[in-house]
C-alpha cells in the first residue's frame, strides 16, 4: 500500500476512517480464507473456500467484527472492501455512507485489489513450503499461487510514471535438455500473461 501511494500529499486526500479501511482492509481482507470460521466450512473444499474467500471475508467481518477489534460503525464498509478485492469493481459503489461521513468505497477496494494482485514476491514461498507445496496433494489453484511468487524476482511500482513492472526470473539454458527447456519457456510465457 504504502510504494502504492508513497507521498503523504496523496495519502492525506483520503480521510482518516479511509485511511483505517485501507490499512485495515490488508490485515482482514483474507479472513474467509481460513478454514473453519463458519459451521458449514466441513463441507467444504479448499478449492470453494478460495473461490468464495472474498464473499466469506465480507460476511466475517461484517458478523464479527468485534473478534477483529472493528467498531460496529465500520463493519460493514470494511467487509465491502474486503468482497471486492475479488469481484469486478463495477458491482462496487463509488461511495457509501459511514456515521456522519460519506466514505470513497470503490477507491479504498481498488487500492487494496491492487496491492494484493501484487503481493506475489519470492517473500510468500519460502523454499521449504514451497517443496511441501508441490510434493502434497494441494489444489491446482494454490499450486499456482506458490508457482508464481517463485518465479516472480520483483516488482517495481512507480507512482510519478504511474507504472507497474513485473520482473520475473529467467531460464538458464545450460542447465536444462534443448526439448525440455523450450517447453518451460512456454510454460513460462503462460505464467507471465496470466500475472
């Protein structure tokens, strides 16, 4: 959030209960990906857990709040921008009354919609998980998310060229079979387009 909006200038046009929601929101967002937070979560697979995560956030905090030490004023609001971190923006109004304050719903989920799209760096697989990862019988979709932020060596984030690169790691041709090496490089083109 903060190499997304690095100058307080841009930081101080949200209002102080924004600001809350956008720093809050990173702590929250991915409460419904947590097995076991309703009755029915046995029967359910990790696969509809992480499809539904958003939507389970959402209902989370807004039923449980003070479990998260959120006032009851804000529940609501905050467990909207956690559901629209992972649906189309277009459902999510522009602004939405909180107390006395009208608060800038869809900028707060945009912000947090794109930071966590970019929290995918080598920091979210260590090695050991990441083994583990692969060796275990995890979800195709999980299996990716540990994929990616190992191929991933960085990202830089400019604010004044409004401008976001991706830098990902290379394939080293010396190492791997000619067939075999054009076939991770496809692989790997895949990846890059999907990120």
């Amino acid at each position: 959030m903060h190499r997304l909006i690095p100058d307080v200038k841009s930081f101080k046009k949200l209002t102080e209960r924004e600001r809350f929601y956008l720093l809050a929101s990173a702590w929250v967002h991915d409460v419904g990906m947590i097995c076991g937070i309703t009755e029915n979560d046995i029967n359910l697979d990790p696969e509809e857990i992480r499809a539904e995560h958003h939507k389970r956030s959402e209902k989370f905090i807004t039923n449980k709040y003070a479990k998260l030490s959120v006032d009851f004023e804000d529940a609501q609001a905050l467990g909207l921008v956690a559901r629209f971190h992972g649906e189309d923006l277009e459902g999510c109004r522009p602004t939405f009354p909180v107390g006395t304050e009208i608060v800038k719903l869809s900028i707060i989920a945009a912000y947090l919609r794109l930071a966590d799209a970019l929290d995918i760096s080598q920091s979210r697989s260590p090695s050991s998980n990441y083994a583990i990862c692969l060796a275990y019988n995890i979800s195709m979709s999980s299996k990716l998310h540990w994929i990616k932020s190992r191929l991933i060596s960085g990202i830089d984030i400019s604010p004044k060229d409004h401008s976001i690169t991706v830098n990902f790691k290379t394939l080293h041709d010396d190492y791997v079979h000619v067939d075999r090496l054009t076939m991770q490089k496809q692989n790997l083109l895949k990846l890059q387009k999907l990120v």
